[in-house]
C-alpha cells in the first residue's frame, strides 16, 4: 500500500486536473493543478467515481496508457472508493496493433483491464458486421446502445443498471447515426444494397432523441437514482442533429453524459429540455486523459480529467507498476508474430525506384504501385475515381510472398478511407495541382485510378499558392488535358464521386484546398492498411498478378507541342 500511495504521489506532480461540478451553470473548461488532485486523492471521501475512456483508437500505449487506467483505479478503490470502467466507442480501430487484428487484441487487453460496459462508437463496424460481433462474443464486459437496431429491432440492451451499495446508476448507450456515413456503408446493408442496420437516423434527429428518452424512461421506471449517458456523439456542428448538444436539449432525465467521437477534452453544462442541468465530459483520444464522474455519498456530481501531456506515456515515464504492463507485452510479442504472416503474394515487383537507375520515381511519374495502392481505394469506396499521393507511398512490393508488414510498411500513417463528391472542374484543378512541379519530385504527386490524362510538360505552370503552399487557383493554361473518366471525357460541371484518405481529401494534405468543403458520403471509414489487405485478399484473390507488372497508361507525358 505505501509503495502504491508513493507511486500516485509521483504521478499527481505531473497531472493536470480539468473539472466540472454542480456550482457551474454555463459551459466551462477550468482547470485546477496536481494539488487539487492531492487534496481530493487524500480527503477519505467514499464516493462513486465512473471512470471513462474512449477513442483510444488502438492507442493503448499512448499517454496514460491502460497501465495508467489501472493504477488510478486502484488508488480509488484503496480510498474507499466504489470504481466503475467504462469505454465510448472507438477503441478497437487505428494504431497497428488493432488494425492487424482486427480489434481483437484490443478486446483481450480490455477484458484483463476489467471495463464493466462499453459502448458503440462508429468504428466499431470497420472490420465488418459479422466480425464486430465475433469481437463482442470475445469481450467479458457488455456493449450497449439505444439506438442501434437491425431492422427497427435492437440489438443490444439500451441501458444497463448497476446497483453499487444501494445506489442504482443506469448507463444509457448511444451511438452516432453518422456511423452509416463513416464506416463503410456496405456493412450496414443486405446482399441487395438494402440497409438492414440503422441507428434511428431521421433527418431531424426526433427518431434518436424518442430512442434515447425512451431508454431513459426506462432506466428511471427501473428505480435508477442517476442516468450516465454513454454516449459517441461529439460536439461538431457538421455533426447535427445528433450532438450531444442536440440529444441534451431534446430529452430530459439524464444526469450526465460522457461523450467521444469528436476527440475533444470539454468539460460542459447546458440544461436539458426541461430546464436542468446535466453534465457532458469527454476525455479527448488515445488516452490523452481519463474522464470521471464522481457522485458523492450527499448526491452531488462532478466530473472532470485526468491529463497526461507528456509526449512519452505514463509508463516510461513513471514506471508505472501494472498487470497490464505483462498484458500490453505479451500482445506486443503475439502482433510480431502477426506482422510476420503471410496474407498474400506477387507475381511481380511493385517499385517505387526505377530499376535501372535506383531513383525514386513514385512522386513525379505513374507507377505500378500507385496504381495498386489507388486501385484498392476505388475498389473498396466504389467511388467514380481516387487518387493517393505518392509521398504517401513509402516503400515497394517485391514479388513472392507478402506479410501483413510489407503492407504496413505501404502505408504507415493510418490515414483513413474518405470519399467526397467533386465536380470536373475540381479534379481538374487537383490533377493540374500535382503536375505543378514536374518534373521535380512532390509528396503530393497523384496516383490515379479510373482516371487517365495527358500532362503537357511544355506547358509552363500557372498553378497560384499562398505562402504556406496550399492551392489557390491556376491563372493560366493548364498543363492537363484530355482527362477521361473510364471512357468518358471529364465533364467539369459534372459531379463525380472521389476516393482518398483522410490526409488529402479532408485535412488539405500536401496543399489540396479544392476537396475539403465537399460533401463526403463515406467519411473516415477504415485504415490506408486495411484498404490494401482487403483489397488484396479479397479484390484480388490474394494474388497480385500481371496487371501490375508495369504503369497502365494512366499518365501520358506530351513533351512538345502538336501543331
């Protein structure tokens, strides 16, 4: 116990307490030093004290780390304490060690951590349905959602009730409708393209508000003296009608909501549809904090973080004495193994240099390993057309057999699989954008798929950037030109669906301003990893075969001028 009590003491110096209680009417984010955390670790209070946790996104070795998740428990249970685990959605998809198991090393570690609930956060669903639930059959804790129903029928238990010493607290799930938009909308659907899963979706949000007052009514009539709302909802405008801004001012009876999806760290109090005040918190991604709501044994709630912002993680730093640092090994030993199997093969090789002379050619010419890498987005989005950049391509294929590491070592950046719509006349302008340079290498240098053109390097470039290299505009003629789609010439005024990730289509990656106001029909859906593994063993059979062997045409070069 002294070496337990040693040990917070170490961790207290370095955490930064963010917190929200009964006296605040508005939303706040204050912020109170170790010495609060000191003040509230040693008064003897004997409290409920939920800890949460969600977005951890694979993370589980990034900042407190599930040791630090532990360790902060224990301290509360030892100081008389009743300590709830529970989890926001998010956790099973992102970092390496989840993609390659599809979530199920992450299951394993949060079954040894001890969570108590969990619930359904939009990616959940990327390794597909049926796989989701293979991992909740795994998972020793239960998944709940009031929301999430196939064919109107839910699923789950939309609430679940813990009596802790005579004291009943009702966790309601609820997950985002914007799953439908953010996963891949194929896992939500029969063989025909009906969707059969849904999350009570309606366009005003009505339907989700009925199913979550519906659940808290429930809990209520089930003798529930507080309602947690366990909710991935987020705080982001494009986001409405089913924020959890949205969900508070629509319904009433719930206490507080402890929130994720949109990775922030607010503390916040707004009142419900009826005038009183409920508590939101969300404890941001990949461990950055840890979230709790304390109800003391007079009734009052307050809720607020536990911060780590150290670069390194709680661990390294500390020294942190956990069964999870044994649990986080022992995984860490199974994924090498994993890293080392074999998944498919080449008949070919996919380079990024040109053989003959050992310069890199994947950021200003088309290539077969572009082509592969682009090919396996508009594969799997279905989208018209989709582009990667070849900065994004970081290391070749080589024939014979290809691990799960050889992909990972294609795409390590864990950017994700978007899809927007763009008119003609944007992808003109991303075409011209990335011809910019040439024949100087550019990270941002397209690698097409379902698209072909002519690039006109005589054509002296009228592309416009501001200061910091982002797009603007392109002043003069353009150097690409005679751009199909399939066998169709690109018609600017038309609208055309385009893959990519995350990095380029969304967040203005590499200077690509012209796609990230678009509507995105498929937002953030899986990892660049995911999309080559399930492209090749299931798009290709496995096998990636002689299509590969050399560039397809897709980039023609027009050196002079055709009078």
């Amino acid at each position: 116990m002294r070496k337990l009590t040693v040990l917070i003491l170490a961790l207290c110096l370095l955490l930064s307490f963010t917190s929200c209680s009964k006296s605040d009417v508005s939303p706040t984010n204050n912020v109170t030093h170790a010495t609060k955390v000191s003040e509230d670790s040693e008064s003897g209070s004997k409290d409920i004290v939920i800890l949460f946790t969600g977005d951890v996104h694979g993370g589980v070795d990034s900042g407190w780390t599930y040791s630090g998740v532990d360790v902060i428990r224990k301290q509360l249970i030892a100081k008389g304490n009743s300590v709830i685990l529970v989890d926001n959605g998010d956790s099973i998809q992102g970092e390496p060690l989840a993609t390659m198991t599809e979530g199920g090393a992450i299951i394993e570690l949060m079954n040894a951590l001890g969570y108590d609930i969990a619930t359904i956060g939009n990616h959940e669903f990327d390794y597909g349905m049926e796989r989701f639930m293979e991992l909740v059959d795994m998972a020793n804790f239960p998944y709940i959602s009031c929301n999430f129903n196939k064919l109107g029928e839910l699923i789950f238990s939309p609430y679940i009730i813990k009596d802790i010493d005579g004291t009943k607290i009702a966790f309601v799930g609820i997950t985002t409708p914007w799953t439908l938009r953010s996963s891949t909308p194929a896992h939500f659907m029969d063989e025909e393209g009906n969707y059969i899963y849904g999350f009570m979706q309606g366009k005003d949000g009505k339907e989700l508000y009925a199913a979550v007052q519906k659940a808290v009514d429930g809990a209520r009539a089930g003798g529930a003296d507080y309602v947690v709302a366990m909710a991935h909802l987020g705080n982001i405008d494009e986001l409405k009608p089913f924020t959890y801004a949205d969900v508070i001012e629509n319904t009433t009876g719930i206490d507080v909501i402890v929130d994720g999806h949109s990775h922030d760290l607010d503390q916040v109090t707004m009142k419900n549809k009826a005038g009183e005040i409920v508590y939101r918190s969300a404890c941001g991604t990949k461990l950055e904090a840890i979230g709790y709501v304390r109800i003391t044994a007079d009734g009052e709630i307050n809720t607020g973080l536990y911060r780590w912002d150290n670069e390194e993680n709680a661990v390294e730093v500390l020294g942190l004495d956990s069964v999870m640092n044994a649990a986080y090994k022992k995984a860490k030993e199974e994924f090498g193994a994993l890293l080392a199997e074999v998944v498919a093969t080449s008949v070919v090789d996919l380079p990024i240099k040109d053989p003959a002379t050992d310069v890199r050619i994947v950021r200003n010419q088309e290539t077969a390993i572009g082509n592969f890498c682009a090919d396996a987005y508009r594969h799997i989005s279905g989208a018209d057309i989709a582009f990667i950049n070849g900065g994004g391509v970081r290391d070749e294929l080589r024939k014979g057999d290809i691990t799960r590491e050889d992909i990972l070592n294609i795409h390590p950046f864990g950017n994700m699989l978007c899809v927007c719509e763009a008119t003609g006349q944007e992808i003109l302008d991303a075409l011209e954008f990335s011809a910019h340079a040439w024949p100087i290498e550019f990270g941002g240098w397209l690698c097409p798929s379902g698209i072909s053109y002519e690039v006109h390097t005589y054509i002296h470039s009228s592309v416009e950037t501001d200061e910091t290299g982002m797009f603007v505009g392109v002043k003069g003629e353009y150097r690409v030109k005679n751009v199909y789609i399939g066998d169709e010439p690109l018609d600017v005024s038309k609208t055309y669906t385009v893959a990519g990730h995350s990095y380029m289509l969304k967040n203005m990656g590499d200077g690509y301003t012209m796609f990230a106001d678009n509507v995105f029909i498929q937002d953030s859906v899986m990892t660049d990893v995911q999309v080559l593994i399930k492209y090749i063993t299931e798009g290709l059979g496995g096998v990636i075969g002689q299509e590969y062997a050399q560039p397809q045409g897709r980039i023609t070069f027009v050196e002079e001028k055709v009078e």
